[in-house]
C-alpha cells in the first residue's frame, strides 16, 4: 500500500508535464488565441469572471464557449447540457478588466490539495471515534486520528488526482484584438 501511495507523486509529475503546456500565444500578452481557455472580468458581465474556450475572434469581440471547458474538465465536475441559446458569449474586447489563461491542470498539486484535506477530516474523524470506554485517553485519540488520517489521504489524495487542480496566469491589460500581429 506504501508504494501505491509513493507511485501517485510519480504519475502526478508525468501527467502534470503532459498537461501544463502553455498555450501558443499567451506568452506575448496575446490571450484571444483560437482554443485558449480564459477566465474573463468584463464590465458588461458584472464582477463575476466568465470561463470559456476562445471560440471565435470577429471584429472587436471574443466569441467565448462556455461548455467546452467543462466537457473536457475532471471525472467528478458536473455535465453541463450545452444548450446554443446560452453556450456562446460574446465580449468587447474594450470591455475587458482582467484577463488570466489557463495554462494547465496539475494532478500533482490535486494529491497534496485533497489528500491533506482528506487526512485532516478522516483524522478528526477517526480520533473523535475511537473513545471507547468511559474515560479515553489522548493516546486513544491519537490512534484513531493516525488510522483516520492515512485512510482520509489516501482517498482524498485519489479523488485529487482525478479532479486535478488548474493553474492561472494573468495577462496585463490593456486588451485590443485588432493590433497588427
């Protein structure tokens, strides 16, 4: 059980390489790249970013899908229904306050996200629970919150590696579409 345990970090690196590479045009403050997943602040869309694939680029505006990012997300996000009326979205580029790109999803840092909150609560858990008796002791406490805390990271710690955790990097402004390229 150890080495499974020890193989996650390994496979956590492997895949960690195969999906953070950044994507071609973020480099040189050119975010609206066909394909490009962003996370976008716009005054017309309220405080709340938006996240979406660059489907398009017309004129002045960012044509956003909404679904795609979700379609290709993790084994336990939610399954959206693209529905055509509300998928696309489309943004001035004057319009824009912020701007971060997507530039990958890290398994490794999903194992030590969830893992050390799955040791935390199945910790707890296993500690409050192993009382027996009238009058447990702290060292009954500390048996059960070790079980408790090694059964928690390792489920926590799987579940991390199939939701993954994804990195941001933030673009400065100011965002135009149609400077010569």
């Amino acid at each position: 059980m150890v080495g499974a345990v020890a193989a996650f970090p390994i496979a956590a690196r492997a895949q960690q390489s195969a999906t953070a590479a950044p994507q071609p045009g973020a480099v040189h403050n050119e975010p609206f790249v066909l394909g490009a997943v962003l996370k976008i602040v716009a005054r017309s869309l309220g405080s709340d970013p938006v996240v979406g694939r660059v489907d398009s680029l017309r004129g002045e505006w960012v044509v956003l899908d909404t679904v795609a990012p979700r379609m290709d997300g993790g084994l336990f996000e939610s399954n959206t229904v693209p529905v055509d009326r509300f998928r696309f979205l489309a943004v001035r580029a004057q319009d824009i306050r912020s701007v971060e790109v997507r530039t990958g999803n890290s398994k490794l840092t999903g194992v030590l996200k969830y893992g050390l909150i799955g040791a935390g609560v199945g910790g707890l858990v296993g500690g409050l629970s192993n009382g027996q008796g009238v009058n447990p002791s702290g060292a009954d406490f500390l048996s059960g919150f070790l079980i408790g805390a090694s059964v928690g990271g390792v489920v926590g710690g799987t579940l991390g590696y199939f939701s993954g955790n994804d990195h941001w990097k933030k673009v400065p402004g100011p965002y135009y579409l149609n400077e010569p390229r």
